[in-house]
C-alpha cells in the first residue's frame, strides 16, 4: 500500500496498488502544475484525512475533477474525464525519490478537448 499526502499534511490519501502506470499529461491544467502523475483504480484509491480541506478546480466539461489542498495548495490528485481511474501526485506519495522517475512519458490530454483544454 502506498501513502501520501501533500506539503502540509492535512490531506492525506492511500492506493492499494503499486506504481505501474505514470506519465505528465500536455492538457493545460497539466502542463501548469506540472505534476507526474500516476493512475489508480476507483477502488485502490481513498482519502483518509483532510477531505474537508480540499479545494474542487473544474472547468470545460466539467467531468474532471482535479482536488488541491486547501491550505497549502498542493495538488493531490484528480478524478479523470477520460476513463473511471484516479490520478495522483507522484511527488505526495511517501518515500518516492521523485528524481528516480527520468523517462516520464507525455500524456496527450489535449487532444481530448472538447472545448479548448480538458482532461
């Protein structure tokens, strides 16, 4: 099991799964955060601290749901548009080296678009 949380440690979150599938995404939430981030399933995924502390971001179609804490701004992790999985932030997930992580590959998230931008 995997453990995270972002900078503050109000949210935190867990994943019944290992790291398998990771990448950065091109939409334009995505390349402004910059985050890496990783897929887990509906049922490997949970938040178990701080659910009240996090902040809704939604735009274009609104079906993605990307979640920020809010009191130190960190994005934790998202609901995708595209398929019923989480992604989550690589760098909020305890004892990862995200330096280890050099062949990322790129997401193509904005080819998605409806209107403008999405994921």
């Amino acid at each position: 099991m995997q453990t995270g949380s972002c900078h503050c440690g109000t949210v935190r979150f867990e994943v019944d799964s290992e790291i398998e599938e990771f990448r950065r995404c091109n939409c334009s939430i995505c390349r402004r955060k910059g985050a890496v981030i990783v897929t887990a399933k509906k049922e490997d995924f949970r938040i178990v601290a701080g659910e009240d502390n996090l902040s809704l971001y939604q735009w274009n179609t609104n079906t993605a749901r990307h979640y920020f804490c809010k009191t130190c701004g960190i994005y934790t992790h998202h609901w995708r548009r595209s398929a019923s999985q989480y992604g989550y932030n690589l760098g909020c997930v305890e004892g990862i080296n995200i330096e280890d992580y050099t062949d990322i590959p790129m997401g193509n998230g904005k080819s998605m678009s409806l209107v403008g931008d999405d994921q």
